[in-house]
C-alpha cells in the first residue's frame, strides 16, 4: 500500500486521484460528442412533418430505408431547430408573378396596341411591330416571321379593328412560345436495374450570377411545398460562401446541405456525397447546386463532365437544368451553348425575367439551345419562381 506518511507516498496519491479525474471527464465529455453527432446525422435523415396533421409527408421516406427519429415537438432536437417556413403553393404562381413581366418597363402590349389601334396599317406600321418585337429580344427570325404571318392573316381574313389584330397577335405569339413542349420536371424516383431506389436527381448549372444558387433555393421551396424530401448538395466549393448561401436556403425549409468543409474541395465527390447520402435516407429528390467559372471551354467540359460521371455511379441524372439570365439577352445565349454541349442540359430556367423589359428572350433561347424553358425567376423573394406558361407569359408580356 501508498504510505501517506512519506511525502513520496503523498504524491503517488496525488497522481493517481488526478489520473482518475481526467479519466472520468474525458469518458463523458466524449459520450456527449457522440450524442450531439447522433442528433446530427438523425436530423439530416428526418423526414418532413406536416405541421397542421403531424403527419410525415406522404411522399417522404420509405419504412425499410433507414432507422428514422420522427420529430417530436416535445424532443429536445426538435426544439432546438429553427422555425420553418411553409412555402407558398406552386400552383398559380405564374399568374401571381406575371404582372411583373409587364412592370419591368416593358409596354410592349402598350406600344403595340397604339400602332394596332391605326386604321389600316401601311408598311411603316408592320416595320414598327417587327422593330417592337426585336426590341423585346424575340430575336430576328422569329420576329420577322410573326410579322410576315400576321400580315398575310389580316389581309386574307380581312380582319380589321385593333382588338382582333391583337387577339391574333396574341394567338401567334403563344404558338411561338410553344405551348405543347414538355416543361415538366423529371422528379420520378428511379428504380435501378438491381431493384435499388435511387432519388430523382437534378444538376443546375450556368454562368456566374446567373442565379444558380437562389434558384436551387426557390426550387427546394416548390418541392417543399409539393411534398417532396429533399437533399441538397453544394458542389460550388471554391467559395465556403456559395455553399453557406446553399445552407441557408434549406434551413429556411427544414432541407439538410452536404457540403465540403474544405474550400476548393472536389465538387464532384461533393456531388457523389449528396446522391449517395440523399439514396440511403430514402430522399425523393437530391438537387446539386455547382460553380458557374467559365474559364475556358475545355475547364468547364472537364469539371461538369466529371461531376454528371461521378453522380452517374450513384444514380443516372433526371434532369440537368440551365440557368439563364434574361437580363444577359442574346449575349448570354453563346455562353449557354456551350453549357448544353458538355452537360447533357435537359431544360432552361430563365431568371431575371422581372428586370427587363427584353422577356422576348423566351422565344430566342428555345429556337437557338432547342430546349423548353420550364421555371422562370421572377423576382429576389423566396417564392417568386414558377412553373413557365406559355399563355399566361404572353399575356404578361403583353400587359394584359
Ligand atoms: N430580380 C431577380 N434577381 C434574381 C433572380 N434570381 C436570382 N437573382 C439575383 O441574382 C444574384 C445572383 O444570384 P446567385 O444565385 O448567387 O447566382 P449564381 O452565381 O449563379 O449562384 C442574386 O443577387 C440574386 O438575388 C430573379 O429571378 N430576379
Ligand atoms: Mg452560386
């Protein structure tokens, strides 16, 4: 035994106790750290829960996916979230927005009614329609083809009176837009060839500052509000800010952000990340959000190529959506080619339409990249991204 009446003793003794101590913290300091991990990792893979029923969404996670905590209000996890929001229903959203088509100082309806409203209308008036047309950025082809149609119907129909030009007008211009392409989203689970469920999974891609990120939040929302799970996967990581934008966005809706802590890390291991986490948890649909360098082609063709190839192990892509900033106009439309030549685009999202007056652009992005536009961004608020409609666009472009 220690004897307590030597002073060699007395420091053993010392020693040991202080031992014992330290002992004794670090095994509880490190279940704590275990337990906040665990809280983590079951909030990412927690299925919504529907705030009036508290009921989990019915699309959300599948029974045999993965071991899931549900929320409970009275869980201490659960207290400890953020609010979230609801988001606004998707349907009529566009004809909520479209009035801002017409704002954007666009009277293109005004204009064009005061030269439709003249008696009869000389060559002079069709070249100011034609030059009305090309002013709203319908591009020139299109423009001139409109105009030479319309004419002919007016003469041969012998219409006449400013309403049915315009009603005629507007007839053409929905055709123009073409009201029957496929603008829906590939959103559909997928069963692999092994039986295996994947996500639907989306790549959003484009220019800087085209609104990539704000649009993969506002996109978030209308799955949200349709009752979709969703993961989020924030492959622009050459700026730890890109992805804390990502991350805000979701919290806001209660959707989980796997991001690298690493500046400059890989994004396509990011985006592999997200595909194969949002599969274990038995997401409905993972949405990657990726930097918008335009360097060269060749940096580009290589960085996207890989990113859809490394997804592509975990899951075929559903759909890879282009975002556009109308406000770019005609000049924004080389870029995007080259975009839809490495990436396998599938659709357009077309932002800014709020800030110009060129909405036009519609017609000229689909005729030049053959691709529907299928969301357009109508605004900075959390909600002001809709479904596009050919009808209702033209009548905001309008002004009716
Ligand atoms: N007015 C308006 N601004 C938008 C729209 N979409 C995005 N923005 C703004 O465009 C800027 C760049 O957006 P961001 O998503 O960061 O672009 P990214 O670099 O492509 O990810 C931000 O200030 C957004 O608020 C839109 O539909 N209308
Ligand atoms: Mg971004």
């Amino acid at each position: 035994m220690i004897n307590l009446d030597s002073p060699l003793g007395i420091a053993v003794l010392v020693i040991v106790v202080a031992l014992l101590i330290v002992a004794v913290s670090t095994f509880f300091l490190r279940r704590d750290r275990v337990k906040k991990v665990d809280d983590a990792a079951s909030r990412a893979l927690r299925p919504r829960v529907d705030e009036a029923t508290g009921e989990t969404a019915a699309s959300a996670i599948d029974d045999d996916a993965v071991a899931i905590e549900i929320a409970d209000e009275s869980s201490p996890t659960a207290a400890a979230q953020p609010e979230v929001e609801t988001p606004e229903p998707v349907l009529g959203r566009f004809t909520r927005l479209k009035a801002r088509l017409a704002r954007s100082g666009s009277p293109l309806g005004a204009k064009l009614l005061a030269v439709l409203s003249r008696d009869t209308l000389s060559d002079d008036d069709w070249d100011e329609i034609e030059e009305l047309l090309l002013l709203a950025d319908i591009g020139a082809g299109p423009a001139l083809d409109l105009v030479e149609e319309l004419r002919t119907e007016v003469r041969v129909k012998s219409i006449s009176g400013a309403a049915e030009v315009r009603a005629l007008l507007r007839e053409k211009l929905v055709a123009l837009v073409g009201p029957d392409m496929d603008r829906s989203l590939n959103l559909a689970p997928q069963i692999l060839g092994d039986g295996t469920r994947k996500p639907a999974v989306l790549l959003v891609v484009g220019v800087n500052g085209a609104g990539k990120t704000t649009t993969v939040g506002k996109l978030t929302r209308v799955l949200v509000a349709e009752g979709k799970s969703v993961l989020l996967g924030a492959a622009d990581t050459f700026r730890a800010a890109a992805a804390d934008q990502l991350t805000t966005w979701g919290n806001r809706v209660g959707v989980e952000t796997v991001r690298s802590d690493r500046e400059g890390a890989d994004p396509a291991s990011v985006a592999f990340d997200a595909v194969k986490q949002g599969s274990a948890a038995g997401i409905d649909v993972v949405v990657v959000d990726t930097a918008g360098r335009l360097q060269n082609k060749t940096g580009l063709m290589d960085e996207l190529g890989k990113v859809s190839r490394v997804i592509g192990k975990e899951a075929p892509l559903s759909e890879v959506l282009l975002v556009l900033d109308a406000t770019t106009g005609q000049n924004g439309l080389n870029q995007a080619r080259v975009f839809t030549e490495v990436a396998g685009v599938t659709g357009i999202v077309l932002t800014k339409l709020d800030g110009t007056a060129k909405g036009g652009i519609v017609v000229a992005v689909q005729k030049e990249l053959g691709l529907p536009v299928k969301l357009v961004g109508l605004g900075e608020g959390p909600d002001d991204l809709a479904p596009f409609e050919p009808e209702q666009f033209v009548d905001g472009l309008l002004g009716e």
